[in-house]
C-alpha cells in the first residue's frame, strides 16, 4: 500500500523536466542529508548516536528511512535551527553542512529556508497563551509581539543562498543528484485546536509556506537542482486533518515531533515520495 502511494505521488515530485537523466543510485552510494530541523526530524525518535546535543537528528527521520531502503551510506549534517548560512559556513563548534560532500557523493537532499524567514519564530509566538506567557531558559516572560512578515530582500538572500548551496554541491560532487525537499504544509485554511494561533498571524505563515516554496522551486530551476513538493502532498495531511503529517501546539505523543514541525508520519511519506522520484 505505501508503494501504491509513493507512486501517486510521482507528479508532485517531478521537477526540472529539461535535465538529463540521473545517473542510478547504486548499493553503498555516498548520500549527504542537510538542512533544518524539517529535515532532522525533531521530536520524533530517539536521536543518532554522535549526534550534537542540539541538532537532534533522529534515528527515523527520512534521510535515515530513505537510506536504509535503498542501502546508501547516509552522512546526516541536518541540524535544528539550521539557516542556509549554516549550510555554507561553520557554525561555531559545527563545520558548514556542505563539507560532507565529497567527490563520489552521489545524492544530496535538502530542507532548509524555514528559519531564514523566522517561519517557526512567528508560529512558536503566536501559539503563546498570553495567560500563561513565554519559558526560556526557565524565565518566563509576557507573550512578544508578532514578528515582522519577511520583505522581499529577505526572500532575494534566500534565494541566492540556495542557488550558491546547489553550485558549491555540483563543484564538488559533479555527479551528484540534489534534491530540495519542500516543508509540508502546516496551517490549514480551517483552524483547530492544534492551531491555537489567530487569523492574522495564520494567513502569514501560509503567505510564508507559500513564497518559501517558491523561492525554493526558482532557485532548484536556476541551478540545476529537483524539487520533491511535500508542500503539495501533505496539504491534506495539515496539523487538523485526521491524519497529519505534522504537530500543531498540541500535546505530545510518541513520534508526534516538535511542535510546529513533521511527525514520524510526515518523514515516512517524505521518504516514500523521494523513493518514488528517485527511481523514476
């Protein structure tokens, strides 16, 4: 069944028609997972041996269940709270994402823009119950106003970081497939009460979702990379549909992720449709 589903999903993952043929993905292929916490799967399992404490990368994310499927050998950089910067340069005690590629890489899948854009910041506070306030670092605080929407500059560095991280990729691994991986779709047109946020701040995270999804299927056409539309088909599989492909702001369960991020749900379609793109 979940094969059956992979497979109807094909026209949404295709992307970049004019590009040649893909070379095949052989047994024990270097396979390179960057990006956010989108793509280390946040919440949703135990965390990968060596993994750095705040980059929660987990056993089950779909970099893992895609490599696991089709025997690649996986080097999971995908860390929380990740932006493109930190893709391209060392973040403090964490070398830039892109040193993982090497010359024989052959896969690269990416997540990342969300924090770019302060798309989790804008979610996290809106869901803040004023009655209750804000923890951080044990000290809690008034509920913050909404940040800022993004402006177009913010979306233009974006774009050009994409572009910059495909090129610096296809530099070093010239036979490497890459892949951007869009964020599911959150907030539905129907709120619920795992989206305790007003209409104001939800119709910015879906201008939000939206342009992000743009400027990432622009960038992956400038440079050469494919794009898997998760945006598309999880957009009935919201935090209120009766089966979710993400958390909302609502009580946890085993594999239900981080609020506001993919549950173990989420990162199994994910790896069905990249196992059906990748075989096409």
């Amino acid at each position: 069944m979940r094969a059956a589903a992979a497979l109807a999903l094909l026209p949404l993952v295709m992307s970049c028609a004019s590009l040649p043929a893909p070379p095949a993905l052989g047994t024990g292929a270097h396979y390179v997972a960057m990006g956010s916490s989108f793509a280390a799967g946040a919440g949703i399992g135990p965390n990968k041996p060596g993994t750095p404490e705040r980059c929660n990368r987990a056993t089950n994310n779909y970099a893992s269940l895609l490599a696991a499927r089709l025997g690649l050998t996986l080097d999971d950089q995908s860390c929380g709270g990740a932006t493109t910067a930190h893709l391209l340069h060392a973040w403090d005690e964490l070398p830039a994402q892109l040193s993982a590629v090497q010359a024989d890489t052959r896969l690269v899948t990416i997540t990342v823009g969300g924090n770019d854009l302060n798309y989790m910041g804008l979610l996290f506070t809106a869901s803040c119950d004023p009655a209750v306030g804000m923890t951080r670092d044990g000290d809690t605080r008034p509920c913050p106003a909404l940040p800022p929407a993004p402006s177009d500059p913010d979306y233009a560095a974006l774009e050009g970081n994409l572009v910059q991280i495909v090129r610096s990729i296809h530099a070093l691994a010239p036979a490497a497939r890459v892949v951007f991986v869009q964020y599911v779709t959150l907030v539905p047109e129907q709120l619920c009460n795992a989206t305790p946020i007003g209409e104001d701040a939800a119709q910015q995270a879906r201008v939000l979702a939206h342009r992000l999804a743009q400027v990432t299927a622009r960038a992956a056409q400038e440079s050469g990379a494919e794009v898997l539309a998760a945006d598309a088909f999880s957009a009935a599989h919201t935090v209120c549909d009766q089966q979710p492909f993400a958390r909302g702001f609502s009580p946890t369960a085993p594999g239900s992720g981080a609020p506001w991020h993919p549950n173990a749900q989420g990162h199994a379609a994910i790896a069905d449709a990249l196992t059906a793109m990748l075989a096409s």
